[in-house]
C-alpha cells in the first residue's frame, strides 16, 4: 500500500488540519480588503463610485461562478489536486492586485483571487474524506470560523497597512501566507481518491448562463438607487434577468453533467440549507454594512463620529465571536443536532437585529449587538454547512456544499446592496447623513427576514441522505 493509499496518522490529520486552517485565515483575510479600503483605492486610482462598486463586486461573482466549478472538479478529480491548482490561480490574483498600477490590472486580479471561494468546499472534501464522521463536523467547524475570522482580521488590518505601508502591502501580505499555507497543505495532506468519473465534459453553455445570471443581478443591485428613476431600464434589466435564469434552467435539466445539479437542489436536504444560508447572510450582511456606518455617523448627529481605527477597534469583539462561532458551530452540530445549532442562531440573531434598531444610543449597544450577530451567523452557517455536507452521499460533497457557498456570496451581496440603497435614498440632498430612520428600518427588515428562516428551520431534518 503506498503512502498517498494508507490511513494518515493522528499526527498527520492535525498538521493537514492545522495548514487548511491556515489557508482558510489567509484566504479569507485576502477577501476582505478591499471593503474597509475601498475609498482609498478610489482615491489612489482616480476611480469613479460606479468604478468602484464594480471592485467591491467583481471578487463575489467569480466566486459565485467558481465554486460550483471547484466541487465538482474536486469530487471527480479529488479536492487535494484541484485545491493546489486553485491556489496557484489565487496567489497568481494576489500578486496581480498587490503590483497593480492601475484599475483594469486591479480587476485582473480581483478575478483571480475570486478563485478563492472554491477553497471552502475542496476543504470540507480533504476533511470528510480524512477523518472520522464526528471528528469531520468539527473540524469543517473549525474551517469555516478561521475563514470567517480571517475576513474579519482582513477588515481591520488592511486600513492600518494600507495607510502605514502602502495599498500594495494590503494585498501583498495575505497573499505570502497562502502561499506558504499552500506548501503546507500540499506537504502534509494525504492525497485523496478520486471519484466516480461519469464521462462527461464542462457544462459551458450552464456556466455562461449563470455568469450572466450574476452579473445581471449584481447590475440591478448596485444600480438601485439610480434606476426608480428610469424604470424602462429597471424592466429591461429585469426582464433579462428572468430569460437568463429560464435559459439556465433548461439548459441544466439537459445537461449530462450539469454544473449546478438542480435535482440535488430539489432534495429537502441540500434545498432547504440554501434557502436558510440565503436569508440568514441577507439579515446579517445588513448588520455588516449598517454597523460601520453608524459608528461613522458624527457625534453632533446621533451617531459616534468614528474614524477607520477606532471603528476596526469597536468590531474587534465580533471578529472574535466569528473565529470562535465556526468551532462552536461545529461542536454543537455533533451533540445537538444541526437544526438546534441553527434554530438557535436564528433566534440569537433576530433578536439582536430587532435590539439595534430599538437601542443603539451608546457604543457598546451597537458592539454588543455586533458581536452576537457574528457569532449568531458562525454558528448557522457552520451549522449548514455541516448539515448539508453530512446529508449527501461522500462523492456529492463538493458539488452539495458549493450550493450553500454560493447562496452564501448571493445573500451577503444582497444584504449589502439593499442596505446601501436605504442609506442613500435616505440621505437629504446636499448632507452626508442618513435620517436615523433609515438604520432602525434596516435592522428591523434584517430582523424580519431572519425570523421567517424558523419556519424552513424546524423542518430540517438530521442525517437523512435523500
């Protein structure tokens, strides 16, 4: 039996472990950046607001579009091998992003690092296939909270090192770390089987679709506040919208080997993780937008008049409730269930949304709020992950977890977009600030969304493979 075949040691599952989690930090810092730094690099690259709304977007829709691509790749190929070439293209983007002059290299590189996302289910791959069923639900949980984390260390740290260093460095540093988090991997992960070939090639024309699909949905968001005044625009992007997603669905029922398998959407066990991740990410990703903002608000108003550092310093607490909510997440999944762990975080996250748009008069009512927020989304994100990767048969792990990764991508963007929209239709012309009202609507319409999730949630059921 040759090395690559035998069961890997204990030793050798905690040093893969440990270098995946690595990878997850350095990937997830990498994500992040360009959020909090994003009007620096307007400034830097003498970019427009629409110029820049499309950087902020341009890594989410080829992550959206890569993931699918990623897991099925790894569930046919094995996600060792697909994960180190993944990596390359990443660290190719990063390097790319960190040299770039300019804003059309800047977007080179941001779609390569979009590769990114992809890592996430190649992980849950290696990992379930490398370790006992129990010991795979807590380390995907730890996997998943050190990306969430390191995004999290990304949105506070690439400020500092921006203005400290330069905007290059920003890119430059996480970029070093997963290359050398992907020697590790490389080095001390044993190499997986490949699955079950089924003969068939890409499914380009399913791709091209969805490519469309994103990008059309993306349009539509970022432009909301500018198209109630153009509304034959608006039907025209709409109806586009609803003949790409008719097209797309057609074209994946014939599919031999569709990229997105929509008979294993139709399964309550992977459909209904979606549907959850999905409406979870919208109410939470309000908070992610809203809260800042807030912070920023000035003092003489009803706001705290925050600048870049002291705001990275009120979300510390939440970056650290995200790196711990995966692990938890996890743990809890494997002793209660994973429909307890996400009912849970669905309350938790509710009730903190609907207390920030009642009370948020002092700083640590918005950091409180924050924190519980973050930790509320690990645990069910974590949560679904898990329940989805368990409930499939091990050769559609891949293909079943990109399904919630790329719910994931969709619903943050909408939360995000949907928040600005209200902030900017809410602003008076001439002033930069926003009618508090338009804070206290957004985190109860966050609120609301979150809180219908229960009635999908207390119909999850646990480990049933349908």
């Amino acid at each position: 039996m040759t090395t690559s075949q035998a069961p890997p040691g204990a030793h050798i599952r905690k040093a893969a472990v440990g270098a995946l989690g690595m990878l997850a930090v350095a990937t997830g810092a990498l994500e992040s950046v360009v959020t909090p730094t994003l009007p620096l690099l307007q400034r830097e690259l003498n970019m427009s607001p629409a110029e820049g709304a499309l950087l902020s977007i341009v890594l989410l829709i080829t992550g959206a579009l890569i993931t699918p691509v990623a897991g099925k790749f790894g569930d046919r190929y094995g996600g060792k091998r697909v994960l180190f070439r993944l990596m390359v293209v990443v660290s190719a983007g990063g390097l790319v992003s960190a040299a770039a002059p300019n804003l059309p290299l800047l977007l080179v590189g941001q779609i390569l690092q979009g590769a990114m996302v992809g890592a996430l289910p190649l992980s849950f791959i290696l990992v379930r296939g490398q370790l006992p069923e129990g010991e795979s639900k807590v380390a995907i949980g730890v996997v998943s909270g050190l990306f969430v984390g390191g995004g999290m260390v990304g949105t506070l740290a690439a400020g500092p090192v921006a203005e400290g260093l330069s905007r290059h460095w920003m890119f430059a540093l996480p970029t070093f770390v997963v290359i050398a988090a992907t020697i590790l991997v490389n080095r001390f992960m044993p190499q997986d089987q490949p699955g079950r070939p089924d003969g068939a090639g890409i499914d380009w024309p399913g791709l091209a679709l969805l490519s469309g699909i994103l990008v059309t949905l993306m349009l539509v968001l970022s432009m909301a506040p500018e198209l109630g005044s153009q509304p034959l625009v608006l039907a025209a992007l709409l109806l586009l919208l609803v003949t790409l997603v008719t097209g797309w669905t057609a074209v994946e029922r014939r599919a031999a080997s569709p990229m997105v398998d929509l008979r294993m959407l139709s399964r309550p066990a992977v459909w209904k993780p979606c549907v959850l991740t999905f409406t979870i990410c919208v109410g939470t990703s309000a908070a992610v937008h809203l809260v800042p903002q807030l912070f920023a608000v000035p003092d003489d108003a009803y706001g705290f008049g925050a600048g870049p550092t002291t705001i990275g310093f009120f979300l510390l607490p939440g970056a650290v409730a995200a790196a711990l909510a995966g692990p938890i997440g996890g743990i809890g999944a494997r002793r209660f269930g994973s429909r307890e762990v996400v009912t849970a975080g669905i309350v938790i996250l509710t009730a903190s949304l609907i207390a920030l748009a009642a009370v948020h008069t002092e700083v640590w009512h918005v950091v409180i709020g924050k924190m519980l927020i973050a930790l509320a989304n690990g645990l069910c994100v974590t949560a679904l992950v898990t329940s989805i990767a368990t409930s499939v048969d091990r050769g559609d792990t891949g293909i079943a977890t990109s399904l919630v990764l790329v719910t994931r991508v969709i619903g943050f963007a909408v939360g995000v977009q949907a928040s600005g929209a209200l902030l900017t239709a809410a602003t008076p012309s001439g002033s930069g600030v926003p009618d508090e009202s338009a804070f206290v609507t957004g985190f109860v319409i966050a609120g609301t969304v979150t809180a219908l999730s229960l009635l999908v949630a207390r119909t999850m059921r646990e480990g049933v493979k349908e």
